[in-house]
C-alpha cells in the first residue's frame, strides 16, 4: 500500500497478540467483547498522543504548588458506526468517562457493499470536540468516509478514525477522501474477498459480538 501521511498502522506486540485471539473462530462472545475493548484502549492510548485539547490547572503537592496539564472536560466525542463500532466504546470510556457519544448508523448493502444510512443522533456541540469515529472493521471504506462527511457537514473539524483491522483499499480509500483526518488501525490486512470481507480478517464483527449468527 502506498504510505499516506494521515495513516497510523500499529505495530505492538501485545496488539498483534490480542488480533491473533480475536480472528480466531474459536473464540467466545464474550472473550471477543472483551478483547475488541481491550485493544481500543490500546489504541486510544497511542492515538490520542497528539490532538488533544488540554488546559493547564495548578496543583498543591505536599511540597510546593506547580501548574500541570489536563484533558480539557468534555473536550471528547465518540462516535461509533453501528453496530460493530458499539463494542469499542467502552474501550474508550475507560479512560475518559465522561466523553459523550453519538451514534451513526450505516450497514452495507450486500450486494452493492455500499453504505445506507439508518440512523444519525449525534450530542449537541459536537462540532467543537475531538471526534473519535470507531469501527472494528474497515473493509472497501464506504461506511468510513460515509461517516466523517456527516459528521464534517455537522461542523466537526478535528476527526479521528480508528479501526482494529483494515483492508489496504480501505484505508487509501479514507486517507484520500478525507486527508485532513487521521485514520489508525491495528493492523493492516492483505485484501477483500469478492463479498467485500477482510482476508485473514475476523469475519463479521457485527454478528462476534452480539451473537446474531
Ligand atoms: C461492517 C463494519 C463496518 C462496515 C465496513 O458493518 O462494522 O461498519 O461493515 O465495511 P466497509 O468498509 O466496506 O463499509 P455492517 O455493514 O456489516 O453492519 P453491522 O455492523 O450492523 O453488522
Ligand atoms: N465488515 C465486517 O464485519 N467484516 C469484514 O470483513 C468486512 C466488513
């Protein structure tokens, strides 16, 4: 894949770990939310290294008073595609909380693998927050670039997309529509099959975690 300057692909040992249990067939519902959480806070960590919104505030230690930095409150959205992106959201929540979350709903057409939109609620002022759009899986990237037009026609301005497995088209796919959003993912597939699925891949997402097959 050619290198874009908007694309983070991680490269960790303990990420790749946790993959490794994730695609696997054999594991649990259960095992799978955990693992899906798990790793997105992971990421956050990574992710979150530049662009965030901080404010300085004075502490007193036992010793002395000094000024520190601090997340700034409420500076944060999370913005999962539904439903898959449903299971990386508390992944986040563990470590801000308080960030609020919208919700964008888009499944693919099977036969077009094109995005249709069904849902959209998203919290007031959004427009002035870090927006984390998350989806496990980003496949042709339709439903990725569907969801930051939307959320850029909304007035979002500062746009992160974040993804546990991504297909090499996806991702160019991202990082050329919207080259002013940065697009992490865990790592990096070797392609779609003819139905539009990530080979290796994990299989549907979707039906992983909320045991719909
Ligand atoms: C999956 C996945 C992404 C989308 C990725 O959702 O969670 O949203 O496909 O594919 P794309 O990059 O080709 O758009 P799906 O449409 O299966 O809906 P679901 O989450 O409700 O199962
Ligand atoms: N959506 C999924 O859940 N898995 C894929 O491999 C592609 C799209």
């Amino acid at each position: 894949m050619k290198q874009y300057n908007n694309v983070v692909v991680f490269d960790h040992p303990l990420i790749r770990h946790k993959i490794a249990i994730l695609r696997d067939e054999k594991t649990s519902m259960k095992e799978f939310r955990e693992l899906v959480g798990e790793i997105t806070t992971l990421m956050t960590y990574e992710c979150l290294k530049e662009g965030v919104p901080t404010t300085e505030i004075t502490v007193k230690t036992p010793l002395e008073t000094c000024t520190q930095q601090v997340v700034k409150d409420n500076a944060i959205a999370i913005v999962p595609i539904l439903r898959a992106g449903l299971g990386m959201v508390s992944g986040i929540h563990t470590l801000f909380p308080s960030a609020l979350v919208g919700h964008i709903g888009l499944y693919r057409n099977e036969e077009t693998l094109e995005p249709c939109e069904y849902y959209c609620k998203l919290p007031e002022g959004i427009e002035d927050k870090l927006v984390l759009v998350v989806d496990p899986m980003l496949a042709t990237g339709g439903s990725a670039c569907d969801a930051i037009s939307l959320l850029k026609k909304r007035g979002c301005k500062t746009i992160k997309f974040m993804a546990i497995i991504g297909a090499p088209e996806g991702v160019a796919r991202v990082a050329e529509t919207h080259p002013d959003v940065s697009v992490y993912v865990s790592t990096l597939d070797r392609c779609l099959n003819e139905n539009g699925y990530i080979l290796p891949g994990l299989g549907d997402a979707g039906d992983r975690l909320f045991g719909t097959k």
